[in-house]
C-alpha cells in the first residue's frame, strides 16, 4: 500500500492513513468480486470522510483559517462526487467505474495533503504554539 505525504499535525497523518487503508480495502473488494462487502466499505469509507473532513473544518475555523473556504469547497466537491460515486455503484454496480473513481481519490488525497492540508496544518500548529501568548 503506497503511503500518503505528511503533514505537521500527527493526529491528522493518522486520518489520512486510515482512509487510505479503507480505500484500500474497497479496492481489494472490487478486485476479487466481493460485492457483498463493497456496499458496506463504502458506508464505512463515506462516513470516515465526513468525519475526516469535519474535524480538519472544526480545526480551521478555531484559528480562523485564512483559506477556510477554498478548502472546504474541496472537501465539498470530493464529498459529493464520492455520494454520486456510491450511488452509481447501487444503481449500476459497475465495478470498474467505482475502481477508477476510487483510484483517482487516492491522486487526489496525496495531491490536497500537499497542497492544502500542509500549508493549514502549520498554521494550527503554530496558532496553537501561540496560542497561549
């Protein structure tokens, strides 16, 4: 399994990881044909995300994040092309579509680490080093 960027907060690379893993899985699942478990690690994955997305939220907004909002419309727009994705997959149960999807997610996840959620996980940090002063 290939490993993710890290970013400065450590609670945050351990998110990351777990969601990767939970893709992971989901591939694995739709590799083998195991469509039995692919609805369930979709509802599992779908709700690691959202919970994944607002703790980073919570987190930005306690230290009045300056890109707040260009970071959640991200968060947003892979959110909601993830529900249309499990859709789709309830609707067509087109393995190959939902793989890609979910393989183009993994691009996408180490692409906004790098670009968003470094830069916003050191702000937190040195919001919170100073916070006190």
């Amino acid at each position: 399994m290939p490993t993710l960027a890290l970013v400065s907060i450590e609670s945050m690379n351990t998110v990351h990881q777990e969601e990767l893993a939970l893709v992971h899985t989901l591939l694995q699942h739709l590799a083998h044909d195991e469509v039995h478990l692919i609805a369930t690690d979709l509802d599992t994955l779908l709700a690691h995300m959202q919970k994944h997305f607002e703790g980073e939220e919570e987190r930005m907004k306690t230290c009045q994040y300056p890109s707040f909002r260009m970071h959640k419309a991200e968060h947003d727009k892979v959110l909601q092309e993830s529900r249309y994705a499990e859709m789709e997959w309830r609707n067509r149960k087109d393995r190959e579509a939902l793989r890609e999807y979910y393989e183009e997610v993994l691009t996408w996840l180490d692409q906004h680490i790098k670009a968003m959620d470094r830069p916003m996980a050191d702000f937190v940090s040195q919001f919170e080093k100073y916070r006190g002063y």
